[in-house]
C-alpha cells in the first residue's frame, strides 16, 4: 500500500511540474495588459506559464496565445479588483479555446485584382476588414483609377458628413491611418468605401459597401504569422494556413487569399 502511494505522489508531483511549466506564446495584445508582479507590459512574443498572473488594464483589452500542442487560445479576466477598472486573471484559469473556424476564398489562378463589392463586405466577421496601412491593394481594371476616377471613404462624425480620399498607384490602393481619422482625430468604427466616375466631365460618386476598419502594419501582421509558423507544431500546411487565418479573422478582421499569401507563402 506504501509502495502504491508513493507511486502516486510521484505522478502527481511529475504532473503538477508539467503543468505549471506548460507553456503559452502571446500571439495577439490589444490594450493595455500587464503582469501582476513586474507591471511590465504584455506584447507579442512573451512566453506565459499556466501560473502568471495577469491585469487587464483596460475592460476592452484582449489576448490571444497559442500552445505548440493544444492550439490557439484566448485569455479572458475573470476577476475585478475592488474600487479599480482593472481586471486580474490567473492564466490556467481563464485560457478560452479559440474555436471559430472561417473559410478563406480560393486565390485564382488568373488573379486581376479584388472586386471592392465583395472584398469589403464579410459577414462572418460582422463586417471587420483587416486594413493593412499601406499595403498595396490591387483592385480589377474595371474600376479605373487616376485623377478624375478614383475611391474615397466617407463616414459621418460630429453631425457632419466627412470624406477622405483613398490613395492610389495604378490600380493598387494604398490605405493609411489618416483615411479613417474624424476631425477630433479619432479612428471612425465604421465607414463606407465610395468610388468617384466621371462622365462627360460630370462627377458622379456612388457607396459600394459600408464595413469597419481594422487597422494593423505590415510588420505587426508578419511577426505574428511568422511566430505562429514557428511555435505550432502542425505539419500539414493547409492546416497551418487554416489556422493563420482564424487568428487573423477573430482578432482583426477579414483579409483576402492573395494577400494572405503574401505573409504567409502558401
């Protein structure tokens, strides 16, 4: 009976070990999260063990991770310090699997460019588009772009119809930080996308589609796809790409298949 027992106090000391060495890698920070014991701030990289503590300093701030066997998952706090705003959570017992699955639209062999009509509308993420700050866009021929013809976003703030003009080289679009910005500097949560003809030296504008923006650099993007490359241990590529994309759906929006390649090289 002796011998049994120590038997077991042994598993059980080698399975706490495990657990409280397991690891999570930081794949996604928005807000201000910190760690409970050094303040330090949490950002994309940091490695966290089932036993950290963590404060979300903001009640919108969000977290995702990723562990190299479970998967993907999502840190929700879960407990409210008295007279504060801020939220603690220990991290074993707030980790939320990230379970959402989006189907991302097969690249064309023969691709031409994006049609704005369906690039910019995506129900499956309530309307977020990932917008990457000067990222070439290439949009279809059809749509054609220079001085007289061109896209503008258009949104209403402070009682006040307000428009921004779309940058543009060729037929690539090239969004920036200050197309989504209202006049008190604030980035607008949704917008419509317009596009500008001109007929018989007559202007005419037209809305396309109305979505929310979601704003992120092309170096945020890359060190997270490449750190999720890194970390998971999927073999099969068209997983690893599945799993790509639903980070990048639930935590920023919807990006089109010819612009995941480019981060991505599937």
């Amino acid at each position: 009976m002796k011998y049994f027992f120590t038997i077991f106090v042994f598993i059980f000391c080698i399975s706490a070990t495990v657990l409280k060495t397991e690891k999570y890698y930081v794949t996604f920070v928005k807000g201000k999260v910190v760690f409970a014991m050094t303040k330090k701030q949490l950002k994309v990289g940091d490695v966290l063990s089932s036993e950290d503590r963590l404060v979300f300093v903001e009640k919108t701030a969000k977290v995702s991770c990723i562990n190299p066997t479970k998967g993907r998952f999502d840190i929700n706090p879960n407990l409210i310090k008295e007279k504060s705003s801020e939220l603690f959570t220990l991290l074993k017992s707030s980790l939320v699997p990230s379970i959402n699955t989006y189907k991302l639209s097969t690249r064309s062999v023969f691709f031409e460019g994006n049609d704005p009509y369906s690039y910019f509308a995506s129900p499956e993420t309530q309307h977020r588009i990932l917008i990457v700050e000067q990222k070439p866009l290439l949009i279809k021929s059809t749509f054609k772009m220079d001085e007289s013809n061109f896209f503008f976003v258009q949104f209403m703030a402070e009682e006040k119809l307000q428009t921004r003009k779309i940058q543009h080289n060729g037929q690539q679009l090239l969004f920036s930080k200050s197309n989504f910005l209202n006049d008190s500097g604030q980035i607008q949560e949704k917008v419509s996308i317009c596009y500008q003809t001109s007929e018989n030296g007559k202007a005419k504008s037209s809305i396309i589609t109305e979505f929310s923006p979601v704003l992120a650099t092309s170096e945020e993007i890359t060190d997270q796809v490449n750190l999720i490359k890194s970390i998971s241990q999927q073999k099969d590529s068209k997983k690893l790409k599945l799993e790509i994309v639903n980070h990048l759906f639930v935590n920023y929006g919807k990006i089109g298949a010819e612009e995941l390649s480019i981060y991505t090289g599937f």
